[in-house]
C-alpha cells in the first residue's frame, strides 16, 4: 500500500470502527486485517521517517552547542595554562 500517513490513518480509523462495531462478517475480517497492517505499515514508515530526521537535527543543534566556537582561543587558553 502506497500513500499519505493521513489516508492511512483513515483506513485505520475505518477498520478499527467496523471490528469494534461488530459488524464485519468473519469471511471479511481477514481482509481487514490484512489492509490495517498495511495501512499501519505506512504510518510507521512515516513516524520512524520524521524521528530519524528530528534526531539527526538534534545532534546538530547539540554537537553545534558542545562545540568551541573558537578552536584557536581555546588552545591559547591551553598554552597559558602550560606556562602556570
């Protein structure tokens, strides 16, 4: 199944409301079930898509705040260190 994670989320809400409902019939179930998985699939997909760009964002802003801004400063304040 190919498709948004909103037209996904739809087919979940859909199916969700039919079994809980009660009235799909037995023969149709297996069917549904095996469309929920795919739908869910897709979302996944989408959720572990956004985390990974989100951290990969985040170990930027984090590596950049760790980081000297200046290397050179920090190695003259080194070698002043040396000389006490």
């Amino acid at each position: 199944m190919k498709g948004s994670y909103r037209e996904a989320y739809t087919i979940l809400s859909r199916i969700a409301a039919e079994l809980e409902a009660g009235e799909a019939d037995l023969d149709r179930v297996l069917p549904l079930l095996e469309e929920a998985r795919q739908a869910y699939a897709v979302c996944r997909d989408r959720i572990e898509a956004v985390r990974a760009v989100l951290a990969g964002e985040w170990a930027e802003v984090r590596d950049t705040a760790e980081a000297p801004e200046d290397p050179e400063a920090d190695e003259a304040a080194d070698d002043e260190d040396d000389l006490d």
